[in-house]
C-alpha cells in the first residue's frame, strides 16, 4: 500500500525514467493449473514446493474428483523442488499408514524419518506422475516415494522425457 518512486534507465536514452509504482502483495502459486483432460482423467501442473502447495494440490484435486476424476496426471516436470514437507504433505495422500516416505541423516544430524501417518485421502486414485531433468529435491522425493513404495504399479506410471515410460 505504500508507493516508492523508482527509476529505470534503457539503452538509448540518456535521462532516467521516473515511476511511481504502489507497492502490494504478489501472490506465488505453486499449481499452475488443475483440469480435466478428459473424462475420467484429470490433470494437475505444481511448479514448486511452497508454504502453500499442498493446500493448492488439495483444493485442485478435490475440484477434479468432483468432475468425475478417476485418473490424475501430476505433472513435476520443471520443477526445482522446494519445502520437503510439502511434498511429504502430498505423498502422503497416495499412500497406506505407516509407509516411509523419505529420511534425512547427515554425520552431525541423527536419521529422521517421515512416514505416513493414516491412509491417503487418495490412495485408491490412478495415478501417473510425469518428470524430467529439471525435476529436482522435492519433485524427486516425492516421484520416489510413491516408486519406492511399490505403489500398485498398474496404477501409478513415471514418465521420464527422453527416457521412456517405467511402470
């Protein structure tokens, strides 16, 4: 709500530009987009792992389980990752209670490990979770998790670019 007078100087010209500009919030979502591809068949873009991600990815995945979803489509591809507890938040909807998720252990630090605490609220959803080479740390968590854990593989399906499917 505050303004500040900035000045920006181009190539060409000589004098600085002056703007006032009102400064606000800008809001960083983490789900780019959640929609049905086709019936039965949803799909679900996150960007990044963020404060806010597995609220976005609840409200996104409830909009398309209303629509009928049977089937999602999570894509991380591009994604650097982010807030671990955001993609254990999320592994943990596809999963059975008490399942390993992923663990930290370092020489000065004890292992900690984050299990699944109840049944997912989507464990019985098909699932396809699509990465590349710009997937990394909480995108590579939670793809492994979910392959670790042998998640009926006839339901969930990686799909790696340039590499081939592995299901």
């Amino acid at each position: 709500g505050t303004e500040v007078r900035v000045g920006v100087q181009r190539k060409r010209v000589k004098k600085l530009l002056y703007f006032n500009i009102i400064r606000d919030n800008i809001p960083l979502y983490s789900m780019d987009i959640a929609y049905m591809i086709r019936p039965e068949i949803g799909y679900l873009k996150l960007n990044k792992f963020a404060r806010n991600t597995f609220n976005e990815f609840d409200e996104g995945t409830t909009k398309l389980l209303k629509q009928g979803m049977k089937t999602l489509i999570l894509d991380l591809r591009g994604n650097g990752g982010g807030y671990l507890d955001a993609a254990v938040r999320i592994v943990e909807q596809f999963l059975d209670k008490d399942k390993l998720i992923v663990y930290t252990e370092g020489q000065a630090q004890t292992r900690n490990e984050y299990t699944t605490s109840r049944k997912g609220n989507y464990h019985d959803l098909k699932l396809t979770i699509l990465i590349d080479e710009g997937s990394a740390s909480a995108s590579e968590i939670l793809a492994g998790a979910i392959q670790d854990n042998a998640r009926n593989y006839y339901w969930a399906t990686f799909i790696w670019k340039g590499l081939g499917a592995r299901t």
